[in-house]
C-alpha cells in the first residue's frame, strides 16, 4: 500500500507518489492530483478475492438520505438491481439502509447486512475509516464492497469516484481568476467527516494559496441540501459583515447560498457548484449568475460506480482500489446545451443534457484485468430533465 490519507499532515513525496501512482492506467492519472487527501492507493487489491456465484443479493448502505441526489442515486441502483434481476444474476430488490449521517449506525447496518447475506454492497460512506472493521468483514466473506463518489482509505473496498481535491482546487482556481486574484471567498461543504468533504475543502484552499490577496472567510456544512445551506449562510452573513465575493458550493446547495445573500440584502457572489441542478440553471438564467458546475447527479454517478462492480463480480480483477473518473461541467459557453426553458427554480431534476453517462462505460476497462465480460446493463434516470 502506498499513499496518505486525508488525516496524516505531510503530503508524500514525489517517490512516493510515483510509487502509489505506477498501477494506475496512464490515461487516467491525470485525475489523481492529491488523491492522498482523500484515499490510499492500493495496486492489485483483490488479488486473491473471488465473487460470490449469482443471483446475487445487492445491498446499498448509506450515510444520509436527506437530499434529492441522494434520492436519485438509490433510484439508479434499484433500476440496475432490477436489470439484473430480468437477466436471472441478482434478487429483484435492493437492500437500503440509511445512518443519517450517525457512522456507528452505519457500521451497525453494514454488519447486519453482510449477515443478512449481502454479495455486493454499494454506499456512500459517511467516513474514510469508520466502516473499515465491516469492510474487512465483508471482504474476507467474498463479499464485495463498492464506494460511490465518497471514498475510503480500508484496503479492501473498491472506491470509484471523482476526485474530490481536483474539484476543489478546479472551482478554486476558476474563482481566483475570476476575482483577479483579489476578494473573498466562502467555504459551503456538504456533510463533515467524509472524504469528499476533506479533499474538496484541501483542493480549494491549496488552490487559492497561490493568490495572496484571495481570502477565505469561512467553512460552512449545509448537508449538501438547500434549505440547510440557506440557513447557515445567512447566520454566517449576520455575524461577518465584510463583503464575499465567492462562493464554493459542493452540491445541491448552490440556490440555498444565493438566496441568503439575497435575504441579507447583499450583493449576489460568485457561484460554484460539483452538481448540476435544473434548479441551480434556472436560478444562474434568472440571475445572470457568474456561475459553473461540475455534472454529477446521483443517478448517473451510481450507475458509473455500479459498471466496476461488474466488472468484479464477473472475476476480473482491479489494478488499483480507487478509481477515479472525470466529470463534465457547464459553463457560459455551453449552458444551452444543458438549460431548458421548462426549469425553474423549483425544479428537482438534474441537468444531466443528452447523455447520461458521465464518462463512457469504455473508460474503466483500462483498470481490470481477467475475467469474463461483465453483465450488460443500462443507465436509467426518470429525474433527468428532457432535452
């Protein structure tokens, strides 16, 4: 194993990075910029690892289900389950449990599913470590243990995800140059102590480091959910009277943010966001927002994290434990490409445009090797917004 995770202070050298780095496909590690913030990588995990035979019963185990990317995402994973089910490899229904956000009850329901007899568990971890004593379990029944877009550092799950440092310091250095190196910025993460939440913040700040005169103001948890982030941006704005000029929003949150600074009678700042609401582009229409995002809604980013898992349960075997993928974002130039005159800001679709997928199935055929052709299935997402 070779790597850092997010709590240790040094960032590894440039040896040691090489060396963590060596079994990613070349193609891809470009999207591993700080990757030690948020995981360990580990080359050839599953060595000696051997999938359970179908039909297989598949579980998913989340932290928090409280906003509607969330919702999206265990809808996709229902759909998939179902696909399955059609094709004789998998139980018709999906196992759901839910920790709001409490990681000892998560870890609770991760062990009541590996003996309630799971094959293939998928979550989104509301910790890089705190499941890892299930996790082990799990991995030493031969079940296998897929993370979505919120990675862990145990060495024995498969993390399939963005990278969460290269967000950040992607929106940070969009935001600097914007600000002409000059201004202050505000901090909007989603729920504390997950992966996503530490790399983001750690790719933010890195970025905007290089700028001097750039200030952050502070760091707010809005649960990437509105109406929470409207709340604390405007107990925020009570008590810090200087202007922001920023915002970094780490998804779902963008119209919540804009709101409080509309209800403090401030001037509207900067929006960016990792999640790509028809909410947040009727709001960026309206307002003629200086806006980007990343397109990343729940369903899609299941789907993309469900595509390695069957990979694995049809034997191949992966180079690395973590796999990261890139996304696509909208910005000024091609907002009508995804933005519909339908959208407002009520709206709870995604903006996902035409095609769903958010990196071709192709893409990760590069991290596996062995084994026989996986499972065919389809993405399915009935939140999209017609295009």
């Amino acid at each position: 194993m070779v790597g850092l995770a997010a709590s240790h202070a040094a960032d590894p050298t440039a040896e040691e990075q090489a060396a963590a780095l060596a079994a990613v496909p070349k193609e891809a590690q470009k999207y591993y910029g700080g990757y030690w913030y948020a995981t360990n990588i580990v080359a050839d995990p599953f060595a000696n690892w051997k999938p359970h035979a179908p039909p297989w019963k598949i579980c998913h185990n989340d932290s928090y289900l409280g906003n509607s990317w969330r919702a999206n995402l265990v809808a996709e994973l229902k759909a998939l389950t179902k696909q399955l089910a059609d094709q004789g490899l998998a139980e018709p229904e999906l196992n759901v449990t839910n920790s709001n956000g409490d990681i000892n009850l998560e870890l609770t329901q991760l062990k009541a599913q590996i003996a309630q007899g799971c094959d293939l568990i998928m979550s989104y971890p509301g910790s890089a470590t705190g499941l890892c004593a299930g996790i082990k379990e799990a991995f030493d029944k031969g079940i296998l243990f897929v993370t979505i877009d919120s990675t862990v550092t145990c060495p024995e799950a498969l993390n399939v995800a963005t990278n969460p440092y290269y967000r950040g310091q992607y929106e940070g250095e969009w935001i600097a140059k914007q600000l002409g190196g000059k201004g202050t910025a505000l901090i909007m993460n989603g729920q504390p102590g997950t992966a996503n939440t530490v790399a983001q913040e750690t790719g933010f700040r890195k970025a905007v480091e290089a700028f001097p005169d750039i200030k952050v103001a502070g760091s707010l948890f809005g649960m990437w959910t509105g109406s929470v982030a409207k709340t604390e941006v405007l107990k925020f704005l009570a008590t810090h009277p200087e202007p922001v000029h920023a915002v970094f929003s780490t998804g779902n949150m963008g119209v919540g943010v804009g709101q409080a600074f509309e209800q403090s009678g401030r001037a509207l700042p900067i929006i960016t966001e990792v999640t790509n609401l028809c909410s947040l582009l009727a709001y960026w229409k309206e307002k003629n927002l200086t806006a980007n995002t990343f397109v990343q809604d729940g369903g899609p980013m299941a789907y993309s994290a469900f595509i390695p898992a069957l990979h694995m349960m049809a034997g191949q075997k992966p180079k690395v434990n973590t796999i990261f993928m890139p996304l696509p974002s909208i910005t000024a130039e091609n907002f009508n490409d995804y933005y519909d005159a339908s959208m407002t800001v009520q709206s709870t679709c995604f903006a996902n445009g035409k095609d769903l997928h958010l990196v071709p199935d192709s893409y990760f055929e590069q991290f596996f090797t062995g084994g026989e052709p996986r499972a065919k299935v389809e993405i399915v997402s009935t939140n999209a917004q017609p295009q």
